[in-house]
C-alpha cells in the first residue's frame, strides 16, 4: 500500500514538471541578476590604497631630513600605498580639512640638526576624516615607528655625550657623526622597517567563490516559491482514510518528502544536462575560461577544474535539496491555508539568507545574529557548498543537514497526526 502512494505522489507531482523547470530557468536568472549585483557592490567597496595622500613640511634647507624622507618614499610597500606631496604649514591645515590630505607631518625647522644634537624636536601629525579607517590605522603604525626611532637615537645620543664628558675623552663630534650614520644604516635597511606578507586565498571564502555558492542555493531556494501545487495538503478525510490502511502520519510525510525529491532531483539534473551540452557544443572550458577571465578573488582550487570536475562537484551540490525538500513540506503541514506557505516560505528564506551571511559577509553583521545562524540549515547549507569547491570535509555539515530534515519531517508528521485526531 505504501509503495501504491508513493506512485500516486510521484505521478501527482511529475504532472507539474514543465511549470516547474520553466520556473527553475525563471529563478536561474533572478538569483544570477542578484548574486551579480551584490557580487559588484561588494567588490566595488574595495579601499583604494594608492589614492591616499600625505602632505610633508619640513625645511627645505635640512639636507638630513629631506634625505631621510627621500629614502622612506622609495620603500616598495610606501609607494604602493602612499603618496607624498611636500607643501607649507598653511596648505598642510588647510588640505587636512578640506581632505586633499589624508594626513600630514609637519617638521620642525632643523630638525635634523636637533635630533643629532640630542635635542627634544617633536613632529606634528595631524589626520583627516581617516582616523578610523584603514590609513589611520596604517599612519599610526608609522607614526610610533618614526618615534620610536627618534627617540632610541635621542637616548643614544645623550648617552654618548655623558659618556664622553664623564671620562674627558676627546673626539666627541666624530663619534657624535658616526652614530647618526648607524641610524641612517637603520633606515636604509628596508626589511628592518617593515615586514611585508602576501596572505594566500587557500583554505579561505573568496568572494567569486561565495557568491557563486549563493547563486546556486538561492535559485532552489527560491524555487520552493512555486511549488504550492504539488505540496498543497489534500483532504485530511484522505489522509485518514490511507492512516485506516497501514500508512501512518510519519510515512505519509516522509513518501511526500521522497516524490519531492524526486522531481527536484530529475529537475536539477535537466538543468546540469542543458548547461553542460551547451557547454560541449560550444567547446567551452570552465577551468581555462577561469584563468582566462579576470575575476576578483577566484579560489586557487577553482584553477585547476575542468568541466567534468566541475559537474561531479556539482553533483555533490544537489545534497542541498533534501533539507529544501523537508523545510517546504514541514512548512506546507504547518500553515492553515496555500497562500500563507508560499509567503511564510518566501520570508523566511530571505531572512535566513540574510542571517546566513549570503548578502553580507559575517564580519558585517552583529555578532548574536551569526552565532543563531550557525544552527540554521541555510548556513550548513552554503558551508556544505563552499566546501564542495574547495575539496574539504563536508562530512560536518551534511550530518548537520540530515539531522534538520530529520527535524523537519517528524515535526510535520507530529502535526499532521494531531491534526488527524482532531477530526476523529
């Protein structure tokens, strides 16, 4: 008997595969335009580096000072993030405001001249609007760098001084120079100064990667939008009348769940076999079209695939479609009427994509919101997926996924039984 209905329910809901793969294709194209959009706002918010600007005052007559400036701006990692321009006291003030500086240093007149001299000089630093922001971060660093420098050589000149005038010695200005010299020797030596390291993508989200991830689950996603046909309940009269020969609530609920599979399974494998023939016909190759093409922040894996690697990770994807499959027919046993499903189902998804970090990424949104939504199938769901493309333990994620549609299907059975003997 139980095998009959589950005929009956895969017939029923085949009857409604041409609406549906039409509507797939409908829904391919939206989340595309969607993951597109938020895939170009994201990256356009990138901080230029190389548009930030310092302003220098110092006296053109301190050979010393002008020489040390002049070895700081070459430095590899200052020409690829600053710009200096020299201009006066009043232009320097005047551009902080108005923000044709990021920031700027005023030197005092001789400063050089003071600061071999053991003399206290002190170097006015005053910032823009980017306190807060990246460069003032990166200034600040270079302003307790400069300090620190200057007043190790402050501390090691006066020391030298004292020492001189304790035992009497003679040649105090010849040492005097030599030291400086150190100091300079310091400067020069680039790799003292900064330590510069390029971080690798591996084993990390890029953001090509992520809002691929989305664009695939936000199109089944969304498609749970039209399946009100195929998962509107029946009479319960019906249901009672099939409970009377053996088939109980929890199987009832769990040969809905199966046909759904089925169908969305049979659509989702339509939809690789359209692609992937276009894909052949035109001899067109993911992975060198990947190396080909200029997109910001392509995972290194991603590099070395090739189509059929490609559509047996994507093969792997189409796990997502059970806890999909559960979620609508618990939701669909839950909701009195059709239309309250679909639109419950459509705000719930978008919130839970939102809670998820598909629009944004967790760094952005509140800390309490990404730890709920690590316990929300939608998250398991894009950790399950990125993971796939990044040839990683998924073996987490999809016990996570089985045990919401576990969840999910004894709580619509759990409800459709109550409902049941509320008509007896």
């Amino acid at each position: 008997m139980s095998l009959t209905y589950l005929k009956l329910e895969i017939k029923k809901m085949f009857k409604k595969l041409p609406e549906l793969f039409l509507g797939l294709l409908i829904f391919l194209g939206i989340s595309l335009a969607i993951t597109a959009i938020a895939y170009t706002v994201y990256s356009n918010k990138k901080e230029d580096f190389s548009s930030y600007k310092v302003g220098l005052v110092q006296d053109k007559q301190d050979k010393y000072t002008t020489i040390a400036m002049e070895i700081v701006q070459n430095l590899d990692i200052i020409k690829k993030t600053l710009k200096f321009t020299r201009c006066t006291k009043d232009e320097a003030y005047s551009g902080v405001k108005s923000g044709k500086y990021d920031v700027v240093f005023i030197f005092p007149d001789g400063f050089a001249d003071n600061v071999m001299d053991g003399e206290d000089s002190q170097i006015e630093v005053r910032y823009g609007d980017t306190r807060t922001s990246t460069i003032g971060y990166f200034m600040k660093d270079v302003s307790t760098l400069a300090t620190n420098l200057i007043i190790q050589s402050e501390r090691s000149i006066f020391a030298l001084k004292d020492y001189y005038d304790l035992k009497g010695l003679e040649g105090k200005k010849e040492a005097d120079k030599k030291l400086n010299l150190k100091y300079f020797d310091i400067l020069l030596s680039r790799n003292n100064l900064f330590n510069s390291e390029i971080i690798s993508s591996l084993n990390t989200l890029d953001m090509a990667t992520h809002f691929f991830c989305v664009g695939l689950i936000m199109m089944f996603l969304l498609l749970g939008t039209s399946c009100a046909k195929i998962l509107s309940k029946d009479d319960l009269d019906f249901y009672k009348k099939i409970r009377a020969f053996g088939i109980s609530s929890p199987i009832q609920i769990l040969i809905k769940l199966i046909a759904t599979l089925c169908l969305f399974f049979f659509i989702y494998m339509l939809l690789l076999l359209l692609v992937f023939a276009v894909l052949i016909i035109f001899r067109i190759d993911i992975g060198s079209t990947l190396l080909n093409t200029k997109i910001a922040g392509v995972h290194l894996s991603l590099l070395s695939y090739n189509n059929t690697t490609i559509f047996v990770s994507l093969l792997k994807c189409s796990f997502i479609l059970i806890p999909i499959a559960a979620f609508l027919v618990c939701l669909y046993e839950i909701t009195p009427t059709t239309s309250s499903a679909v639109l419950s189902y459509f705000i719930l998804s978008l919130c839970l994509a939102f809670a998820s970090g598909f629009f944004f990424p967790d760094a952005l949104l509140p800390s309490s919101l990404t730890k709920l939504a690590a316990f929300t199938y939608t998250k398991n769901m894009f950790l399950y997926t990125t993971n796939i493309f990044y040839d990683s333990d998924i073996t987490k994620y999809a016990l996570n996924l089985i045990v919401h549609s576990l969840v999910f299907v004894l709580l619509a059975a759990l409800i459709r039984e109550r409902n049941l003997n509320k008509c007896l």
